[in-house]
DNA sequence: AGCACA
C-alpha cells in the first residue's frame, strides 16, 4: 500500500475549523500539499507508481450532519479506515477511506441512494473519489513523518494515541479488524447493509526475511566456539533493520548489537546456548541480503562473547576458567 | 579485517 497519497501528514479531524480544511479529495483541487521530504516518497520509482484509489466521495448529508455520523455509519463496512466531512461548499462532502479499492467499491455500491436520514430525506450519493484521503495512520513506519502535523491538532493529542487511547473522533480504531481478522465485517444486527461480497484481497503475509543470495567466504581464523557471533564484512551502507530482520527470526536468537565504525559496520549476536549459534554460524555464512551490495557476510564466534567479561574477570564462580578455557555455554 | 556491552 505504498505511494504518494499515504504521507500521512496531516491529522484529519478538525472538523470545520481546521486551519486548513481538507482537500476535498474529489473536489478541484485548491491546495495540495505537497509532502514535503518525505520518506515513503516513491519517485525513485518513477511516476508511474499511482496509488489505487480507495477513496469514496459520499453527497446528500443533510446540511448538518456530523463527523461522528458518518463515522458511525461506515465503521461498519469491511475495510474501513476513515472518513471526513468537508463543509467548504454548501453542501457537506463526504470521503471515506478503505483498505483497497474493492472495499471503496463495495462500500459506495451499498451506500448508493441510502436513506441516510428520514427526517430530512436525504439521500446518499456516492462515487469513487478523485484521489485518496490522507490520513495519518498509526502504521508509519516513521515518526519523522508526522512531526509538521501537530499543529494541526484541534484538541487531544491524537498522535501518540493510535490503537491505544481511544478517541471519539480517532479514526482508525480499527472498527473490525483485530483479534476477528482483517476481513471479519461481523455487521450489527440491523446490518442494513453488511452482506454485500466483497473480494478478498488478503493481506500481502510478512515474508520472512531470508538472504538474497550467499558467497562463499574465507573464514580462516575463527575464534572458539560460543553463543554469540560476530558478524562482519556487511558493507558500507548495510541496513540494521535488514539485519535485524534477518537474525531475529533464526532460533534461539537472543540479542543483536550493530556497531558502527569509521570504515566497518559489525555486529553482534548473542544466541540462547552455543547449539543456535553454531546452527547460524554455519546456515548464514556469506549471507547476502540487499543492503549489503552483493557481498557476503563473515560470520565468525566472537572474542568476547555476551556475559563473559573482557579482562581476565571471570564471573563463573565455581568454575576457575582459565584462559585456555574449553568452549562451555555461555549464558 | 572490522570485536561492544554487561
């Protein structure tokens, strides 16, 4: 789900006294704000990138309906994830946000020609929206990323709240998602529109990180044998969390330290017992994974294992290890 | 070849 409508870059629930009232995503365009540096920026990708609209554009509110409203209307059709009221023209406007284009479409199909309110009789009119709600989600992966935003905040501090504190007008909560999984509607009893098929679009699993490719490397001088692994010639620009990623999933993984220095970055690994170490030492070795270019890790034992103290202090009490001391575990 | 932290 990445592209260029993600940036969640500004918080979405003033309602009609936002300093800057929402882009209508379907009506002509008055400010776009351009996301400034952004990280989730995919023009090394070229423009060709273009977001799937999954956005719905929903006329005919009476002209006073709220924000809660329509909140409380959609939460209850799959996919879900936000919607907003505009009130610039002199009819409110309503954007709806959903997971996939195919949970928009459902949703718009069954919201066409609602009665949304008997007193007023008004009736809903939907389309597919020009372009896509901007909302900040908690799933960012990176704070830096909402930090212009806060200003925007009209009263509680709804960044740090996602998923935990609960907010009337906090968005995404997610209406039906969790422990029930992404695609349980479980509509309301009345449900006067939840049995409408919606296409699964099952969530892309999260691969397991596995390396690219491997190298064969010259491991001459390895030290002892011992839980924690030392890891080097990973490359000028190697990614941590591709490290990281890589590691944590192997069996009996403990900790991971990276160190960077001027011209290496090493790290190391500390494992459950000296069997898991070993079982990577060797699964591992010359390991490429993409951000370390196309050379191949060195795995080797390290000198000074996790919790083996450096200088000659040995913190084994009953056992006088020496310095010829036979490869024990370590833990 | 680059080995820190408790």
């Amino acid at each position: 789900m990445a592209g260029t409508g993600i940036h969640p870059y500004h918080q979405q629930w003033p309602p009609a006294q936002a300093p800057t009232p929402p882009t209508a995503p379907g009506a002509p365009p008055s400010i776009h704000h351009a996301p400034p540096h952004v990280l989730f920026d995919n023009s090394n990708r070229g423009p060709s990138t273009h977001e799937e609209v999954r956005t719905i554009f929903i006329t005919g509110f009476p002209d006073d309906v709220k924000e809660r409203e329509l909140q409380n209307l959609l939460r209850w059709l799959p996919g879900y994830e936000a919607s907003q009221v505009n009130y610039k023209g002199d009819k409110a406007m309503g954007f709806a946000l959903f997971s996939s284009s195919q949970h928009a479409i459902a949703a718009k199909d069954s919201l066409q020609d609602m009665v949304f309110d008997v007193e007023t009789k008004s009736v809903l009119h939907t389309e597919m929206a020009k372009k896509n709600l901007f909302v900040k989600r908690g799933i960012v992966a990176d704070s830096d990323a909402y930090d212009q935003s806060k200003r925007l905040r009209t009263g509680g501090d709804y960044s740090h709240a996602a998923y935990t504190t609960p907010s009337p007008f906090h968005p995404p909560p997610p209406p039906v998602w969790g422990p029930h999984g992404y695609m349980a509607p479980v509509p309301p009893p009345y449900d006067p529109y939840g049995g409408y098929p919606v296409p699964q679009v099952p969530m892309p699993p999260a691969p397991i990180p596995a390396p690219s490719s491997y190298v064969p490397i010259q491991n001459t001088k390895d030290n002892p044998p011992c839980n924690t692994l030392f890891i080097g010639n990973l490359g000028q620009n190697i990614n941590e969390d591709e490290l990281r990623g890589l590691f944590s999933v192997q069996p009996g993984f403990k900790q991971m330290k990276v160190l960077r220095q001027e011209r290496h970055t090493v790290c190391f690994i500390e494992f459950e017992d000296l069997n898991s170490a070993t079982t990577v030492h060797h699964s591992l070795q010359g390991a490429v994974i993409p951000s370390s270019g196309s050379i191949g890790m060195r795995i080797q034992y390290s000198k000074n294992p996790f919790g083996r103290r450096k200088d000659g202090i040995h913190h084994v009490a009953s056992h006088s290890a020496n310095g010829a001391s036979p490869p024990i575990t370590y833990q």
